[in-house]
C-alpha cells in the first residue's frame, strides 16, 4: 500500500465518493463502519500529510457546493481523525 505515492490521495478520493454518494440511505452503524474502515487505512499510510491536505480539499468542495449528504457524517469523520491525528491538525478543517 505505501509502494505507491499516490495511496494517500487515491484513499482521500475514495473518503470523498463515500461521503458524497456511499453512505447515502445508510444506517448510522453502517456509516460508522464504513468510516472507522476509512481510518484504519489512512492508520497505516505513511504519507498522512498528503491524504489530510486532499481530505481538506474534498471537504471544502462539499461544503462549498452543497453536496454534503450528511452533516453527522461529516462531524463523525472529523472526530475519528481527531483521535487520530490530535486537535491541532484538524482543528481547522473543523
């Protein structure tokens, strides 16, 4: 998976057609396995930097062109990278 460069914006690509189109008509619990999923790839990344600075992108797109399906989703998302990466490193995508 780290072989290639690009695993952290194609995973960041892959969080973003989920959050857009994925989880739409889910449960909660599915929406939270498929995003505690999501985390545990982006655990094993190396380039964690890449895959946040592209999350960030995707998620400012959503939120400026209204294709937020779910705000519990977005939220829950956020605060699975928060335990992740720490406050400070999400702190202003949130």
């Amino acid at each position: 998976m780290n072989i290639n460069p690009n695993t952290p914006a194609y995973i960041a690509n892959y969080t973003d057609r989920e959050l857009r189109h994925g989880i739409q008509g889910l449960s909660n619990e599915k929406v939270d396995e498929t995003l505690s999923a999501i985390v545990k790839l982006f655990c094993c990344l190396h380039g964690r930097d890449v895959y946040v600075k592209s999350y960030q992108s995707y998620l400012s797109s959503r939120l400026l062109n209204k294709n937020v399906i779910s705000q519990e989703a977005e939220e829950m998302m956020l605060s699975k990278l928060k335990m992740e990466l720490g406050i400070n490193a999400v702190n202003k995508m949130t």
